[in-house]
DNA sequence: CGCGATATTGATATAGATCAACTAATGTGG
DNA sequence: CCACATTAGTTGATCTATATCAATATCGCG
C-alpha cells in the first residue's frame, strides 16, 4: 500500500520535471527513502525563515507557495509550488531558508531526510544532478518572475502566470485542455504579480471578457492560448520541457 | 605568471563567496582546469539565450548582468554578476540558456570546461555542491529582486538595490566604506528595477538629497547605510555572507 | 440566520510613464 | 583643433495605469 504510494510519489518527481528515466532500482531507492504522506490544510505556513530544515519537502497533492513579507505586512509570492515541486529542496545546500512556504489549498507532503539523500548521492550520482537541475528550475522560473512583474502590465502579467502554470500543470496531468484547479485568491493573484486585488478583479474580468481566459470559483480555463501568451509574452521554453501533448 | 593567476581566481570564486576553505588540492586543481584570461569590452553581449554551452565562464573583474528581452525592445536585468561569479553555470545541469548575458564594464573572465568540472567532481566530492550552492544563491538574489520590483517604490528599489551590490562586493574586497564603483547607467538602474530612466534620475537625485546615497559618475557613496536598508527593507540574510567586516 | 471571506463596483488620488527639450561630456574624423 | 555626432543626464509638462478608499454583493459555513 504505503510503498506503492512512495514508489508513485517518487516517480511523479523524478520523472516529472526532467522527461529522462532513472533505473528502477534508484526510483525504488528512493521511494524507500520518502515519509508517508502528512497533510497540511489550506493557507497555512508550513516552513518558516530562518528554519534549518533536516528533510527535504515535496509537495504530492495540492498547492503552496514561497512568500517574503515586506514591512507594511504586504506579502509578495515567490513562487507557486505544484505537484511534484520540492519546496525547500535549497535549503539543503543552503543552510536556511530565505522565506516563507505557506499551503493556498489543503496539501500532501513527503519528506526525504537530507541525510538520506546524501546516502543516496553516494549510490546514485546523478540523483544529485538531476535535484540540482530542479533547483535551477525554480531559479529559471524565478527569472521569468523578475520579468513578468518588472516589464509586463497587469494583464500581461496575469496572462504569463496562467500560461506558466497551465504548462506546469499539463506537464504533471493536471491540467488539461487549457482547464485546471486554481486556488488563489484574487488577492493572491496580485501578490503574485505586484498589484492590489481589486486591480487584479478588473483584469480578469477584461481577460474573461476579451474571450482569452476564464479564472473564476477556483478554475481556470484558458480560452485562446495563443493570444494569451502573446500578451504575456509566454513561452514556457525556460520550463524545459517535454513538447506538450495536446 | 599565468598559473599565479589562475589560482587567484580560483580562490577568488571558491572562497569569495563561501566562508570554508577548500583542500590546497582542489584549490590547485580547480586553478588548473581554468583558461587564460579574456578580455571583452563593456556593453556586449557575450552569451545568447538558447545557447548551449560546453564551458562555464566565470567572471574575474567588471560587471555584466543577465537579462531578458521584452517583444517592444525594452530590457529587464535579471541579476547583476560581479567578480567571483560565474555567468552561465546554471546552463551545465540545464543545458540550454535560457536569457543573455551582456558585459557592463569592461570584463575579464575565465572558462573552465564542462567536462573538466566533471572531472573534478568525480576527484571532489565537495565541489559539485559548492557550485551547486553559488547556483541557489542566484536563485535567493532572484527572489529578492521579484520582492524588490513587486513590492516597492522606486526609492525603495533603487535603495534596496544599491545595498545588495555593496554588501556583494565588499565581500569580494570590492567596496569599502560604502563606495565602489558602479557602471550601471541610469537607464540600466532603471532596467534593473523596473522603472524609466526618467524616473531614475529624479529618484537618484532624492537619495541624495536625503543624504542617503550618491550615485554619480559611475560610482556609488553609501552615505547612511541604515536608513538606505530601511528604506529598500534590506537585510542581507539571504547573500549567505559572512558578517560584514566594517 | 448571520458572520467572515471573497468578489465586485464606483469615485478619486498618485506614482511613475511618456513626450519633448536642452545640457554636458566624450569622441571622431577632416 | 574645430565641427559635429553620440551618449548620458537633467528638467518640465502632461498623461495614465494602477492604487486607494469605500460601499455593496455573494456565498459557503457554523
């Protein structure tokens, strides 16, 4: 029961974000190595700055997100944090964690030691490449970020942030056809993107009346692909990866 | 000669931004996998979005940045690379690049092969996760800036900016007292941050009005480093620096 | 039912963009 | 060594995207 679940969650990481199989015997290694499940409800912060944390956290159901604080208690987003995405996976070489990860729906974690991936490392040395290239993942999409809040307007910033989590989302099965589970807030949403969330509310609206995208109860469904990402200037290139299906 | 100053630049990256020093060994092989020096002049454009390179470049003196282009020809600095980073090395694991690199200074740098890191790694364990480490610090400096360009004014931008790249290059000798120098013009300042040249301009001139910086002629005067934290809500917990000196 | 979150809408304010000169410094070729 | 082009910086006038403030609507939920 409990190693199916593992050896699953182990899979959905490993081959989800880098598309190259890794043998059996280090996918069943480390499915050994994973916690059973733990959950967490929805908006509530689950690792802190300044934590040093002792296990590597991998988000298996639901979404999070990693957040700093400015002064005035304003919150700004980070990243968005999916299924199959380590959460603090940088923290391992790093020591301690920079920001907040807090849950926006109820979620499932596994966590994997960081001594237990140093063992693994030292039987199967592209594990740690291949965690490094997650790493650089999240810094790639970091820089997207950098670019959507510094150069694009509203629109085209909330237009690139569902394009990215649309190609996010079918690279795990979880989205399809342009349609996928979206729990943030409009408040988040302006989080995410720099801006207040009234603005964000007109802006959907204008997305939705343009017949470009449909945000809306908690769904997303986008409704011209190709001229979304022209007005978020989106593509998903720096995701790295497989050619989509659909 | 030469080899004197492949291994000063192999110190300057492998302790530059660490703490720990490494073996002697792996000081002296590093330094030996290092190319000769190159030169390149300001305002280049040395390495290409999509490029696949087959060598990490780091960065012995100048700055460059790595940006992103928008579709109306504007600009948006990613990061800016000072003396003891490396360029590219996030397009080892990666393989691709997936944004440029241009030179703000004059530069000189170094290459060392990917192959050679490779090698390297096989007789050093420690070194793959030291670079891995100066890779994550990229993605810390990453959230800052999304922080930075999502959650403040232009002053606060501009001042949280000028604090980062004072307490990044004082710990490479850099900058002392608050002043080093600085080759971003206000139009790269306001690439950097999200905001017109314009903007910069009288923003620049408020700081120093306010006696909190003066940032003319290509250098930079931290005249009260407090208040400039304070107003940019800098804390340098995330560059993983040891403490300041001064 | 009534409360707390979220979404929606309208009126108004403002930070920063845009447009347009103009100045200062630097370089260049004749 | 001057005429001229080029780049960076400065300043002023105006415009606009987005913030702010405030009220109302909706809805799941205890």
């Amino acid at each position: 029961m409990s190693g199916d679940q593992q050896r699953a969650d182990a899979r959905r990481f490993l081959l989800g974000h880098v598309g190259t199989v890794s043998s059996d015997e280090a996918v069943e290694a480390f499915a050994g190595a994973l916690s059973p499940r733990a959950h967490f409800p929805a908006r509530r912060t689950i690792l802190r700055r300044g934590e040093r944390p002792r296990v590597a956290t991998l988000l298996v159901s639901g979404m999070a997100c990693r957040h700093a604080d400015g002064r005035d208690g304003y919150r700004q987003l980070l990243s968005l944090q999916l299924p199959g995405d380590f959460l603090d996976l940088h923290a391992m070489p790093l020591g301690r964690l920079d920001h907040d990860v807090a849950t926006l729906s109820d979620v499932e974690v596994v966590t994997v030691a960081h001594d237990a991936l140093e063992a693994l490392f030292a039987r199967f040395p592209d594990l740690e490449r291949r965690l490094w290239f997650s790493t650089l993942l999240d810094g790639a999409m970091h820089r997207e970020w950098i670019f959507r809040i510094g150069r694009l307007e509203a629109i085209g910033r909330i237009a690139h942030l569902l394009c990215e989590t649309d190609a996010r989302l079918a690279a795990v099965g979880l989205a399809a056809n342009g349609r996928f589970e979206f729990p943030l807030t409009q408040q988040d949403v302006g989080e995410a993107c720099g801006l207040t969330s009234v603005h964000v509310n007109r802006t959907v609206r204008r997305l939705r009346e343009g017949g470009l995208a449909d945000l809306r109860d908690r769904e997303v469904r986008i409704l011209d692909r190709a001229r979304l990402a022209a007005l978020g200037e989106f593509t998903g290139e720096y995701l790295h990866l497989p050619p989509r299906a659909a």
